[in-house]
C-alpha cells in the first residue's frame, strides 16, 4: 500500500495490487490459448490440466482487490473502499471513532521462500479492526539493514495524521535484535570498566 496524497487535512491510501491482476490475467490467457489449441484433439487430459490454468487465472482476477483509503480532516471523515471484478465495497466512518492504528507483522513460510507479511488495522470504537494489507517483504531477514523500517515509518505517518497511537505486534526484525543485543553487550562492558 502506498501513501499517494499527503497534506495537512487530507490522507490517501491506495494498493492497485497490479502485480495480482498481471499474474490472473497472465494465468487465464495461456489457459484460454492452450486450451484453444488442445480442445480439438479431443484429449481429456491436456483440455483438464489448461481448464487448470483458465480457472486460476479467474480465481486470482477475482479475489485481488483494488483498496483505497482517504482520510479527509475536512469533512472528518475516514473512507474505506474495496474493488474486485465481482463487487465493489466501501465504508465511511467519521475519524473521531478510530481510537488507534495497529502494525501487524508475520512470518509465512514455505519450503522455498520466507515471506513478512504486514497487516494496518483502523482500530474503531468498540475494539472494531479494518484490517488491510500493508505490505510484505520477501526473503530471508536483512541484518545489515532493516528493510521493515520504510513500512513502519508509513503506519507512523498514518497515526501521526490521525493523532492516534500506534501499536505494533509481531516478532522484532534481525536488525533490530541484533541491536538489541549489542545494547546489551555494551552495557555489560561499560559495567566492567567501572
């Protein structure tokens, strides 16, 4: 998700999710072009494996969303709204019901690759959460740097905006226990030299 309009009154929020689209639309294409290829040979088999690859590719255009998030001091109101192939949806609730912003980071894991995924909630009244994806990091964790950094300086700038706290929740990154841990080093030394 990507901050794309920032002023003293107003915030906007958007995540075009392109990459999804490119990769449905891709699916679908060479599903539909295999499938025209095979489909007058009559053979079961590579007709079944294409419907495969047509229905993946329809799966992934329809469930990839479109969001976009304004948040307009103005008229003190918070806009939520979510667009798929199939049906669009949106929600409008007035800033002043948004108690808090929360950072969630997890650990997704396969057997080739490790993934962060993070998640901003718009915690409302009541405990009510509106959670969107925020991001997501691939790869194994980057000690020398702190790549996490540039997402949690994005969820600051919305609770900042919002004048609300912001709370994260997810283990520390490599960089920041590895800082932790020299923090802790150092003290122990400066202990000893006394």
């Amino acid at each position: 998700m990507k901050i794309t309009t920032e002023g003293s009154s107003l915030m906007a929020l958007k995540d075009y999710n392109t990459s999804h689209f490119f990769g449905g639309f891709i699916f679908l294409a060479v599903g539909i072009v295999a499938l025209l290829a095979f489909l007058p040979s009559g053979e079961i088999l590579p007709i079944a494996f294409t419907g495969i690859f047509v229905l993946a590719g329809l799966g992934i255009l329809a469930s990839t969303k479109l969001v976009n998030i304004t948040l307009n001091k103005g008229t003190s109101k918070a806009r939520f709204s979510l667009w798929s192939i199939i049906k669009q949806e949106a929600r409008e609730v007035s800033l002043q019901t948004i108690t808090g912003i929360t950072l969630e980071k997890e650990h997704i894991s396969s057997r080739r690759s490790t993934r962060r995924q993070f998640i901003i909630n718009f915690v409302l009244e009541g405990g009510e959460a509106l959670p969107f994806e925020f991001g997501s990091l691939s790869g194994g964790m980057d000690i020398l740097t702190n790549p996490e950094e540039g997402i949690r300086n994005k969820a600051k700038e919305v609770a900042a905006f919002l004048n609300v706290p912001l709370k994260e929740i997810g283990p520390p990154s490599a960089a920041e226990t590895l800082s932790a841990v020299k923090d802790v080093i150092m003290s122990k030394m400066e202990k000893h030299k006394q």
